[in-house]
C-alpha cells in the first residue's frame, strides 16, 4: 500500500509546502552538494520541510523556504533592528524578535574604546548588524560594518517605530523599489530604517526653507507659526507608517493606488 | 448498512470544517478551526527566551493552557493540557531553538449544542469532542507562528453507535448515548496514536 513515489524537486518548486512534505530524495542524488537554507531539514536520506512557505531554488545548489512570520530567525549579516533592554558590564542586552536575546558588544562602535562607551538608556531603538548567530547561543550583534566604520549604525533619534511580518520587511527592502516607497517618495520626504527582524522606523525630515523657517520663529517667539510647522510632521510619519502597514497583501498597481488615495485625503 | 444520525450524515461523512489562520493581530501565530458548531481558537507565543524551572534547557518547552467557554479551570483543562503538550511534543522539533519557551493558549469558543449544569456535572466525558478540534486548531496556529516541526497533525473522533457501527465525528447528543468513543492522531503515514474513552 506504500509507495515512495520518485520525488523530484521540480514537482515542489515554487509552490507552498508545508511541513512534513518531503521534497527531496537524496538516495537518487550522487555526488552532489546541496546547499540548505531556512525551513528544510535532513532526515536520514531525504530532505524534508520544516516550515511552511515557498520552496524557493537559485542555481546552482541552493534550497529554501521562504516565509512570513512575526518572530525573527536570526542569521549572520543581517541588519536589523534592536531595542536595548539591559546593559551589563561588557554588553548590551539587546531584543531583536528572536528566540533568545542578542548581545552588543560594548566596544563595538566606531572608534570604540573603554573610555568612551555609549550610553543607551532601556527601550532606545539602534540599528545594529548581526556578527554571529550559532544555534543554542545569544546571538552577537555590532553598530559597525564588516570594515569596523560606523555607516548609519547606532542610536535612531525621534521618529515612530511599527512592527510588521519578516516577509513584509524582505519586500520593503527589495531592488527595484518597492510600489509603496517609491509611491510615497514621490510626494514625501521622510527617512526609513527596515530591520529584517519586522520593524520598521519612520521620521520625517524637514525640508531645509521649512527648517530655517522653524528657528526664525522659535527665536522670535511666534506661537502660531510655530504651531504650523510642528503639526506637518507626526500625521505625515502616521501617513507613511498606515500606508507601508496597509500595503502588505497588495500588488504593486494596488500600492500604487492605496498611496495615491490616501495623500489625496491629506491635501 | 444505513445509520440513522441525526443529522442526516452517514457513517464515515464529517461535519462541515473550516479553518482561518492570522486572525489575532498580537499572537505570534493563530489560527481558528471549527467542525460543525464546535469552534477552538488557538494562539501561538514565542519561542521565547527562558523556560520554566522543572523543564530540560536543552530541549524547548511548549506550555499549554486551555481556557474553558465558561466555568472554573479544573481537573478536566488540566488533562486537556496534558494530553496536547505530549502531542505538540511529538510533532514539533525538539533540537532547535534549546532554552526556549512556547505558550499555545487555546480558547473554547463555541461547544457543540447547550450544555445545562446537570450534564456537566454527570457526564464527565461530555467535551470530548474538543479536544480533535484542539488538536487541529493548536497544529495550525503553530505552522502560523513557523515553529520548526516534523509533520503535522491531524485528530479526529469516532464512537459506537447504538446499532453497532462506527461512526465519525460525533455530535454532542451522539456522543452521550454511545458506550465508546476514541480519538485518533494522524502524524505521519506510520503512525497512529488514539485515546480511548469508556463510560
């Protein structure tokens, strides 16, 4: 009554599995290397899946699968972001949605020495990069690039930070621009940091006129031109934060559309 | 060969199922099942770092917590648990994520037909026929969630009706004049795992 059927991986490409299925067999394999990624696993002579997703394949050697999750599985240069949660002797104690807490080196800032340790207070928001990430171990992260130079690393001021699925973050960060960034550019100007962990930081510049227009009047004491300028930035970071949130299940025409209507309603 | 149930189903035919997966924003993973009028919202949390103090920190540990439609939490919730986290276990990956604690909360929305107090204080069996559904439910919201697991898992109930034959999933009122019923987990192709209820 049980009949292994040849499995072979064309038959499972590209389509949704769930775990348990088996999409490959490796007795009919001989003298390959096959490259495993995210969701699959090794059972005895056959590779099975682990997670449900997509099996996705890329020439030549490499299978995984691609899915969309509110928890982060950390993995080596990724950057994401954290939100410091303790900070000990040697380390901070940074949480980046994943299964166990990572740790920031002290000293691993730019021109980082003992003698000038940043300070973070509980619950800042830094845009760090993942160093090591071994299973059964806190995951180590670094506010430097591969290179040791600080390169937007570090402390993100101000601004709004929302959480969104880990797929969500993959398309935000996709090449060419994603619909809804490119969308919003057009009309906005804002600064966006994505982590690959789900979340997702918004702040709004200032253009510079409206800028030396804000320190004119600050200094002049004018309450209600001050009050103008202030009111343009909070509901335009709700804009963009409402449209990215939104733009997660749609197509890229849909994106298009959704942000078009949506800066109507502003004006 | 024909049995008469009450609702007009034969022998081996299931009640209508349907199942939605995300419908809580804050859980991690969730997932709500239901088979006829019986309805198990399950929600999903973590992995999350820690676990409990009488628990391996090699291995991850999966509580379960079952919230009644309505009453006290008591012997009965207890077992329910107990029985879930023994199959969680056997279906999820216990070499991944070490030091880690999963919480699978499932909610009894709907229980099939009226349940007066005499009944439940008589008929100590008369939720059986949740827990296939909880089962199922508690499956789904973990492939929701992307816990690493090794299959699936699917439950289902059957009794002997008073004519003798076997029927499956099985209403409330059948479920109170039958002498056995069992429930069935279905993981892999090779194995069966079932629980068998006397009254």
């Amino acid at each position: 009554m049980e009949t292994k059927a040849s499995v072979s991986p064309a038959t499972f490409l590209d389509k949704i599995v769930v775990p348990g299925d088996v999409v490959l067999d490796l007795s009919s394999l001989t003298n390959q290397t096959i490259k495993l990624g995210g969701g699959l696993r090794q059972d005895c002579d056959s590779i099975s899946v682990m997670k449900a997703g997509k099996l996705k394949f890329s020439k030549p050697n490499k299978y995984w699968v691609e899915s969309s999750h509110k928890r982060y599985v950390p993995s080596v240069e990724d950057t994401v972001l954290g939100i410091v949660v303790d900070s000990k002797a040697d380390n901070f104690l940074v949480d980046i949605k994943g299964p166990a807490i990572a740790f920031l080196p002290v000293l691993a800032f730019e021109g980082g020495t003992r003698r000038n340790i940043p300070k973070f207070e509980v619950g800042s928001l830094l845009y760090v990069r993942v160093v090591k990430a071994n299973p059964g171990m806190n995951p180590e992260l670094s506010c430097t690039d591969a290179s040791g130079k600080a390169a937007e690393f570090g402390l993100l001021k101000d601004g709004y930070m929302f959480e969104t699925s880990t797929g969500q973050s993959r398309m935000l960060l996709s090449s060419p621009t994603c619909p809804v960034l490119e969308a919003l550019g057009k009309q906005l100007s804002f600064e966006i940091a994505v982590g690959l962990n789900g979340r997702v930081w918004v702040c709004f510049l200032m253009p510079f006129l409206e800028l030396i227009a804000y320190w004119v009047v600050l200094f002049s004491s004018c309450s209600v031109t001050c009050s103008m300028v202030n009111a343009a930035s909070p509901s335009m970071v709700v804009v963009v934060s409402n449209a990215i949130m939104n733009s997660e299940y749609l197509s890229g025409v849909q994106q298009q559309i959704m942000v078009e209507k949506l800066l109507q309603r502003i004006k | 060969m024909e049995t008469d149930r009450a609702d007009g189903r034969t022998a081996n035919q299931l009640r209508p199922l349907s199942c939605s997966r995300n419908t809580l924003h804050r859980a991690h993973g969730s997932a709500s099942w239901s088979q006829g009028d019986t309805k198990v919202l399950a929600a999903v949390y973590g992995p999350k770092a820690g676990t409990k103090k009488n628990e391996n920190p090699e291995k991850p540990c999966f509580e379960v917590i079952w919230k009644p439609k309505s009453g006290q939490i008591g012997k009965l919730e207890k077992e329910y648990e107990m029985i879930l986290k023994r199959t969680v276990q056997s279906i999820c990956i216990l070499t991944v994520n070490q030091n880690t604690t999963t919480s699978i909360i499932i909610q009894v929305v709907h229980d099939d037909g009226a349940v007066s107090f005499d009944d439940y204080v008589f008929h100590y069996s008369v939720f059986i026929r949740l827990l296939p559904c909880a089962i199922n439910a508690a499956c789904a919201a973990l492939v929701d969630a992307g816990i690493p697991m090794k299959h699936l898992a699917v439950a289902i109930c059957c009794c002997l009706a008073e004519s003798g034959y076997v029927i499956l999933d099985p209403t409330k009122l059948e479920e109170q004049v039958t002498l056995i019923s069992s429930q069935y987990l279905f993981t892999d192709l090779s194995e069966v795992t079932g629980i068998i209820w006397l009254e």
